[in-house]
C-alpha cells in the first residue's frame, strides 16, 4: 500500500473468522491498513474449509481475505499470549469475533489491551452484542435477521421468508458495521482521545435498519410480509417474469417514471394508476394490476424487455445472475470485476474495493 491510502499506517490485528470480521478487515485492507490475520496453530479460521478447495483453501476463504498477512499463534499458550500483547503495543485496532467473554478468559480483554496500548481500538463482532439474555446463543444470519424482524418481510407473495443470497446480518450488521466503528473510534484517537471498545450486535444493526417495518408500527399496524410498498405492495416497484423464464426489476417509484414505463409497455391507460395518487399499496386494484402485468411482462424474453426500456428512464433493468454481471460494462467501466491471483488457488474473479478515492 502507498501513501496516498486513507489508513495507511494504521496496523490491525484480526481474530475473526469466518465472514463478518474477515470481510470487515478486508475492507481496512482495502483502503491502506496493515492487516494482520491470526489464526490458531491447528484448523484455524473455519472458512478455510468451506467450500470448494482447489489446493490448500476454499474460495470463501480467498474472497474475504486478500491484502492480510498470515500468522499462526495459540493464543492459550502463555507466551505466545505475551507475544501477542507486545504486538497489541504497536497496534491500532484488534478485531474479534469470539462469543462474549472469551476474550477476557484469555486473558485478553478490553481492560488488559488498553492497558498495554490506551490508544487501541478493539471491536467485537458478535451475533447479539455484550450484553442482553441472548449475550451467549449461538447464530447465524438467519437468526440474527430474523430476530430483528427482517426475515419475516423477506418473503414471496405466498408468505414464507425467502432466504436472500446477500448475508444481511453479517455483511451490513457486522462487517459494515464494524467498519463504522472502527473509522468512528480512531478518528476520536487521532483527535486526542482514548481508545474505544466497539461493541458490535450484528441482530442490533440489522434491527436499526428495519426501517420501513417499524415505520409501519407507527402508523399503527405491522408491515404485511410481500405487501409493502417496497416488498411486492405495488405493481411500480416488483419483479417481472420474461417469456424466457427470466426477471425485470422495475423501480418506477416516482410518477414520472410510472408514466414513462407505461409509454414503453404502450398502457397508457395505466399512466394515473399509481400509489402516489391514493391507490392502496398492497390493496385488491393494486395486486389486479401486478397480476396484469405479470401477463404482459411474460410477452417477451428479458434481452427484448432490456432492449425496450434502453433509452427509456424509469428505472427498468434485467435481473442479472453474477456471471452477467462481471461482464456488464458497468462494472468493467469501474474497474469492479476484476481477475486476482492467489499464490496457491490461482486466478479468480474479486469485486474490487466498493470505495473510490481521489489521489
């Protein structure tokens, strides 16, 4: 890393394993930090054994932990935990992701870090946080979502949750989370304060960002599962089937993009039959129109729908799988997807760092 990284110079020593912490530290990674991976002496981090192993680690494992280096230390040994300690001294930021208490039974917690280092940011990734009657469960994302009422919205129009391919409680409640912390604690450190303990509840962020559900008890009722405004309730925000079995995303939240959708779809009758102008989201006239546009939708394969909506702007796209989107010029453009190579499994596609500076 040069210079012109925003952390350069900032050193981290990760614990994690697994997703969130990994990716969480990815990211510092990313934009200049000195990461620091330390696994146990035997299996080490668990995500080194999942899923496809080409020679000597999974695909999961390459893909949350580029630009880290590697070390082996077990931490129950007395002094290899000394060791650790020192390297604490000349660091920054530790990261981990044991259930609540662990650490502080190595010996190794908060009061004995910042003892060594008053300066040091330590962020604890865990399913519920520090503290609270579910402190010592285990989980996964699909408890933490849906402990936090998000699963339960997450579902199909028949009802039943649908289990997205995007970790939300790992990914936005842990990794994503953690980053805000630890960037929200060293600039306090860097403007003259004491170190911090970020204490991460991957089930509290996932419960903050449960907006439009607790909105929903607000005015009084619980959000309907596949019936919200942004969840299937209306036919300007949905999801279409193509002829060829495939998907539109159609996002014409707005009146004028409503408008501009039905000029493509030529139902200019449709144009004043929009949420804005009091129809019921979720309602019967609602659902008759997404029902009708179901039909019409299934008229053509998505490349024709694609095609169609081009140069139309009103928020019409195809529903990409991941290979189609590594190819899209958009990401190319980006410089997004890219090709790396990892010294022991080989090439591989990588989504490059989502943040962009200036140099």
């Amino acid at each position: 890393m040069t210079p012109h990284h925003p952390l350069a110079g900032i050193r981290v020593l990760d614990l994690s394993r697994l997703l969130p912490g990994p990716a969480a530290t990815m990211h510092l990674a990313d934009m200049g930090a000195e990461v620091i991976k330390i696994e146990d002496p035997g299996a080490g981090d668990y995500a080194r054994s999942m899923g496809l192993v080409r020679e000597e680690v999974s695909q999961f494992f390459v893909a949350v932990n580029r630009g880290k280096q590697m070390l082996r230390m077990d931490l129950k040994d007395a002094a290899q935990r000394e060791r650790f300690l020192g390297m604490v001294e000349q660091a920054d930021v530790v990261v981990e992701s044991f259930r609540p208490g662990v650490m502080q039974r190595l010996g190794l917690g908060w009061e004995a870090l910042r003892a060594r280092n008053p300066r040091l940011v330590m962020c604890a990734i865990s399913g519920y946080g520090a503290s609270g009657p579910l402190a010592q469960q285990a989980g996964h994302d699909i408890n933490y979502i849906g402990y936090a009422g998000m699963l339960e919205q997450n579902a199909g129009r028949d009802g039943r949750p649908a289990l997205g391919n995007l970790q939300v409680g790992d990914l936005l409640g842990g990794a994503q989370a953690a980053v805000q912390g630890i960037l929200a604690a060293l600039l306090a450190v860097k403007m003259g304060g004491a170190g911090r303990f970020v204490d991460i509840s991957m089930t509290d962020t996932v419960f903050a960002h449960n907006i439009f559900p607790l909105v929903a008890v607000n005015e009084g009722a619980e959000a309907q599962p596949g019936r919200g405004l942004l969840t299937g309730g209306v036919p300007c925000y949905n999801v279409y089937r193509s002829s060829d079995g495939r998907y539109m995303a159609m996002g014409a939240l707005e009146l004028k993009f409503w408008q501009a959708c039905c000029t493509v779809l030529q139902r200019p009758d449709l144009a004043q039959q929009h949420w804005q102008l009091g129809q019921e989201v979720g309602g019967r006239e609602a659902m008759a129109m997404v029902a009708e546009l179901d039909a019409l939708f299934a008229q053509r394969t998505q490349a024709e729908w694609t095609t169609l909506f081009a140069d139309a702007d009103c928020c019409v796209s195809p529903v990409l799988r991941t290979s189609e989107a590594l190819a899209h010029p958009q990401f190319r453009e980006r410089s997004m997807a890219q090709r790396r190579r990892h010294e022991t499994e080989g090439e591989y596609w990588a989504a490059a760092p989502p943040v962009k500076f200036s140099f």
